[in-house]
C-alpha cells in the first residue's frame, strides 16, 4: 500500500494512494458507509499501531462522482469513518501538491457530505471552504459524574459536535490527560441522555474552550475526535460548527477572521459567508507539511498485521 504522511498543525494525515478496497462506483456517501461496514478490519489496520497512531486520520482516494473534482476521499480514524475532515483535507491538498497532481489555486475535492473546495495559497498554506454548517441546538445541559451540570451547543461542521465554552477544566497541555478524561464522560452522558443532531445523529466530538493564549487569538480548544484521541490541531470540522455557533450568537460579523488556537498552540484563520440554508459557509486556513513517503506492507505471518487492538 503506497502513503504519504503529512501534519496539519500537529495533526497527522495519512493519505492512502492505492491498495484500498473496492468500495464500487456509487455515491461517496454509499461507498463510506461500505468501508464503514464491510472493511473494518482494513481500516483499522492501516490506523492502529504498529503502522499508525492513535491521533492519525487516513485519506482514502477513491474516484469521485463529480467530473470538476480533483479527486473523492473518504476519511476515518481508528473508530469511524468520518464525514469530512478539515486537517485532513488541508494535508491531502498539500499532499496533492507534493506530488505535483495540483497546483496553486482554487480545486475541488468531493467527500461523503459533499464537495468542498480547497485554494493552495503556496505548497503548505491552504484556505478550505467546507460544506455549510449549522447549529443544531443551543445550550443543552447535561449530568457529568465528577464535572456537575455541563452546558454546550450541538452543532455541524460535517461532523457532529458538543461545543462548551468556557471550559470546565483550563484546556492547557498539562491538562490533557484531565481534559480528555471530561470530554470522554461528557461525550458518554450526551449518549445516556440521548443528545445529539438530527435523525438520531450521535455527538462524536467533543469540544472545550478556554482563553486563546497569544494577542492575536479568538480563544484555544481541547477536541476530543471519536477514537478518544485529542486533535493536535484546532479542528476544520469543529471551527465550522463553532462557527456556526458564533453566526447564530451575533458573536461573529460575516466575513470578520478569527485566530482559533489548539491545545498544542498550532492555528486556523477562520471566517463565514451565509450559506443557503441557513447555516453558515465556513472558510479554513491552516498549514499543514509532508513528513514521508512509504508503503505499508500487510504480510500473513505477521501476527499484528490487523493492527494492535486492547
């Protein structure tokens, strides 16, 4: 299996060029819900040590559907195949670049809830318009053993997510082990209660605000991803739902950029647009760098060749 590794803000990618399964030629929502499904076992291999990591999120490359697209993707860590990732698109990009497939200027990349578009600035700078995202509900309360009463928004950045801010714990590094015991229980009593999107839609994320920790920032998060692993990055899933949040709020002008700082101190420049349903049109700048080029090898007397699982 040929993989080119990339980091965006901390944030590992894994782009997987060829070697995948055959998920057919149907819509990306059909062939993620495939991968999903019937090749468990495969994705897990290509993301779980000894080849991966907990925070990695692999980049399938699969044809797209809509002939303008660069290229379809189907993302996922080592616990779900994902609707859209903003890291993840932002290192494919550069990805694509390294490999001299695109070049500077605006592509198109089509994923399981939709096209989104990315605009190379320079081989590690990318702006991601994502799909339009969308406050669901606002402030929901819920029981936490150890935290008390916790109140967030519910909301969609192509993801589902639980956005509190500020904080119950101060989201600083040495409090990563802390913050990620909270949002793990937050996340479980969403579940418990019944809390989540629309149609039964689960929170998969977590997301804890506190205050940015350089002049120029909005405000810095600590977001659980559904493997329970943090996000070294500030998230491009969740900036699109905090954004929406924001919009809702009048806590953000249309077109006004904010700095949204990671738990690590990696950043995004993030903005809106009205989007035509209501929600908002989220745009995404971040960096993201190639770290290596490699392939995988998936040999039958290797006893972890399915990957590490406890």
């Amino acid at each position: 299996m040929h993989v080119i590794d990339s980091h965006t803000g901390g944030e590992p990618t894994r782009v997987i060029l060829d070697g995948g399964p055959d998920l057919g030629t149907g819509p990306l929502s059909e062939r993620a819900a495939a991968l999903a499904t019937d090749h468990r076992d495969f994705y897990r291999s290509v993301i779980l040590e000894p080849r991966g990591q907990a925070a990695m999120v692999c980049a399938l490359l699969v044809p797209p559907v809509d002939p303008s697209c660069v290229t379809g993707v189907i993302y996922f860590d080592a616990e779900a195949v994902l609707g859209m990732c903003g890291h993840g698109t932002i290192g494919l990009a550069v990805t694509l670049v390294h490999m001299g497939r695109i070049g500077l200027g605006q592509h198109r990349i089509e994923t399981p809830v939709g096209v989104v578009t990315v605009d190379v600035r320079d081989p590690n700078t990318v702006t991601v318009t994502n799909i339009e995202s969308r406050r669901i509900h606002r402030a929901v309360s819920v029981e936490v053993a150890g935290l008390g009463t916790v109140t967030g928004d519910i909301a969609y950045g192509g993801n589902c997510f639980f956005l509190v801010d500020p904080s119950p714990i101060p989201v600083e590094p040495g409090n990563i082990k802390a913050l990620t015991e909270a949002t793990i229980a937050v996340r479980t009593a969403l579940h418990e209660a019944r809390l989540g999107g629309e149609n039964g839609m689960p929170v998969d994320h977590v997301i804890f605000y506190g205050p940015a920790r350089t002049p120029e920032g909005h405000s810095r998060n600590f977001v659980l991803c559904p493997d329970d692993a943090y996000d070294r990055s500030p998230c491009g899933t969740g900036s699109s739902a905090r954004l929406a949040c924001l919009a809702a709020e009048g806590r953000l002008p249309q077109g006004e950029e904010i700095v949204q700082e990671s738990v690590i101190g990696s950043s995004y420049r993030l903005s809106w647009q009205p989007g035509p349903g209501g929600g908002v049109i989220p745009s995404i700048t971040g960096q993201a760098h190639v770290m290596a080029e490699s392939q995988l090898f998936f040999l039958p007397n290797d006893p972890f060749r399915q990957g590490i699982h406890l």
